[in-house]
C-alpha cells in the first residue's frame, strides 16, 4: 500500500484514535458492519451487543489493520485505507 500523507489517518492508526474524530467514527462504524458479516442493521446490533466497555476498550487499542486482518477482503482494506487518508488527525 501506498504511504499515508503525513497527518491523516490510515489502517496503521489504533482504533480508538481514529473512531475519536467525527469523521473517523463513521468509516469504524463502516467497517464494524462489514466485520459483522452482512452489514444489516441487524448484525451491527448484535455486534454492538457483544462488546462490552472492557473489549471496546482493548478493540481501541489495536491498529485497524489488526483487527480486519483475515477477516475482510484485501480491496476492502485497500478501499477503508483510502478512506481514511481523506481525513486529518
């Protein structure tokens, strides 16, 4: 992958760190639903249900690349690395 503009966000950056700018929570809002399976309102609840502050606490603390590792296609994380590099820290 290309290298991130000095400034932005990326899939390099801890979850918690991106999901706290307005922008950034929206694109973790995306890719919870596309961890959850079908991306239904549905399955992003039942996502949300199982996390209590203890696990979202330690989710925050990991990269976003760790995290969708081996769970989402590599042209979605190409796409959500895009994404994020539109947005500054």
């Amino acid at each position: 992958m290309k290298a991130t503009p000095d400034g932005y966000f990326s899939i390099n950056d801890k979850v918690g760190e991106v999901a706290s700018n307005p922008q950034g929570a929206l694109i973790i809002q995306e890719m919870h639903k596309i961890l959850a399976g079908d991306g239904s309102e549905n399955s992003q609840a039942s996502l949300a249900s199982q996390m209590d502050a203890k696990m979202q606490e330690m989710v925050n603390r990991f990269t976003v690349r760790r995290i969708c590792a081996g769970r989402m296609p590599n042209e979605k994380l190409i796409q959500l690395n895009k994404a994020l590099n539109q947005i500054k820290k």
